[in-house]
C-alpha cells in the first residue's frame, strides 16, 4: 500500500510507543517490560491469570512483529523495518483488523477494567497507556474525553477498536490517527 506522508508520521509515533526503553528499536525486552509494567499498574502479581494471559498475547504480538519485519536478523526491529513491513500489508490490514485486534482488547479490559465495570474510566485509561505506551497522563486524559463519545465518562472496547482502525487506516487529518497517541510531530 502507498504510505502517505500523515501515515508515515502516524507509524512513527506508534513505532515510539513499542520503544519502551527508548532505544530506538524495538525488541523482546520492550514488550516484556511493558507488559510487565501494564499488570504491575493495575496490582495484579506475575501468576495472576489475568496477567499471565496478557504477558502471553503481548509476547505473541511480538513473535508476530519480528517474524515478519526484522530482515536483518538482528532479533530487533528498527524504524525503516517497520515502515516497510507495514507497507507490504505484513502488519495490521483492513481485513484482517478486528480478528487480531479483538483478543488484544478482551485480554487488555481483563487486566485494566479495575472496577469490573465493563468499561474503560479516565484513571483506568490513564494508567493503562501510561505503562503500556508511555503516554503522559495529560494526553491520556483528552484522549480518554475524545473517544468518550456520549461523555458518561466510560469507554468500550468497541469504542477503542474503532479509534485503533481509524489510527492506522483513516487519512482524516481531524481523526484518531492525529491524537489517539498524542500529538504527531
Ligand atoms: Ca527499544
Ligand atoms: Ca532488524
Ligand atoms: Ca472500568
């Protein structure tokens, strides 16, 4: 697929919320600590079954990233590895979007939906994308406002697996793709 210039920035900015040590690339021990991170924020201990599914389909997320985008083989992902894989339709595709994103979700609100409300509050959504991507809490907060649609202060899955196609698929200058990870630079 063709990368438009406000794609290419949009993959950018996700590529920074792989990185979480901020190295540059992406490799296992980004996604082991952030997962760890994620549980870590919501109390849950390492043998929590909650948690140990979440590690397991965050490691399988990364099994699948590597797989397809490290040509180099240097067991690490860097920025241009991404871009291209993500071009050649070797990452998130539209037909393929709600199949792979789905188990994410359920896995994620098992572990974030502190209150077992069904739902995502501000301070679950705060404290999720802050462990999990590294988002300042004060982007979290709009963005959590933004996708709260009818403003009852709790958001869905659905309301996120909406957000997260349009991140990736959507040129709408105004969408999700321009604040759902904070602002593009
Ligand atoms: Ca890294
Ligand atoms: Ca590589
Ligand atoms: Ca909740």
């Amino acid at each position: 697929m063709d990368i438009s210039a406000f794609l290419d920035r949009k993959l950018t900015r996700r590529f920074e919320t792989y990185d979480s040590d901020q190295d540059g690339y992406i490799d296992r021990s980004d996604f082991e600590q952030a997962a760890a991170r994620t549980t870590a924020a919501f109390g849950l201990s390492d043998d929590d079954l909650r948690a140990k599914h979440f590690h397991e389909l965050l490691l399988g997320l990364w099994d699948h990233l590597w797989a397809v985008t490290d040509t180099n083989d240097d067991d690490r992902i860097s920025l241009t590895e991404y871009k291209a894989a993500f071009a050649q339709g070797l990452l998130e595709r539209p037909e393929s979007f709600d199949d792979g994103y789905v188990p994410f979700l359920d896995a994620l609100l098992a572990v974030a939906d502190h209150d077992g409300d069904g739902y995502l509050g501000v301070d679950e959504y705060v404290r999720w994308t802050g462990a999990l991507l590294n988002l300042p809490r004060s982007v979290a907060r709009t963005v959590h406002s933004r996708l709260d649609h009818d403003g009852d202060g709790l958001i869905s899955t659905d309301d996120l697996l909406a957000a997260i196609r349009a991140y990736y698929f959507s040129e709408d200058p105004d969408g999700p793709g321009a604040w759902l990870l904070g602002p593009l630079d």
